[in-house]
C-alpha cells in the first residue's frame, strides 16, 4: 500500500440500532373465563384417567425392572442372561399393549363424544 492512504476495513456487520419498546394493551375489564360443555369436560377428564393409568402401568413395569433384575442375577436361558431377555425381548411387547389399550380407550372416548355432541 501507498503510505498516506488509509487502511480500508471491511465492513460485516450492521450498525448498532435502539430496541423500540413494545407496547402491551391491557384489556379494563376482568378477564372472561372460558367454560367448557359439559360433555367436553367430561372427555377431557376421561383422557385424563386414561392417561395416568397407563403411566402408572409404565412405571411399574419400569420401576420393577431392577427388583426384578437384582433377583433373577445369575439366571440363564438357552445361554443368554435372564436380565438380556427381560429387557431385550419381553419390555417391547409389554410397552406395544399399554401403548395399544391408551389408543384404543382415548379413542373410544372421542367416539362417544362425538355421538353425544350430534
């Protein structure tokens, strides 16, 4: 470079910019709660029960893995460790049942809903 001429920089980022504030409405009034039908109420809650049965039916099954492993150590069938055929073959069929009863139970509760509703 030629001496006297200045350095010139690159430039790769924008200007630094105010925030604006932001400007919230606050509705006078109280704020309207909304109440649900009955019948909606009633599925809601039915999905509910539904719902924690079979996360109780999981955690039973998952929290009784380790009584269950801790008691059959040593145990072995057609060569494998007992604890290898309890986690490796017989906890996806157990899971694809609790799976299969929410859905079925959760959609049974939506059909009668909706015959209640016509």
């Amino acid at each position: 470079m030629a001496e006297g001429q200045p350095v010139r920089r690159e430039v790769v980022t924008a200007g630094r910019r105010i925030a604006r504030p932001v400007r919230v409405v606050v509705p006078n009034g109280p704020v309207a709660r909304v109440e649900l039908p009955q019948h909606v109420d009633e599925l809601i809650r039915r999905q509910l029960r539904t719902g924690l049965r079979a996360a109780a039916a999981l955690a039973l099954l998952v929290g009784s893995a380790p009584l269950l492993l801790e008691l059959t150590e040593g145990v072995r069938v057609a060569g494998l460790g007992l604890s290898w055929i309890v986690l490796g073959l017989l906890a996806y069929p157990v899971l694809l049942v609790i799976g299969h009863w929410y859905v079925a139970r959760v959609e049974q509760a939506e059909r009668c809903f909706g015959s209640d509703e016509a």
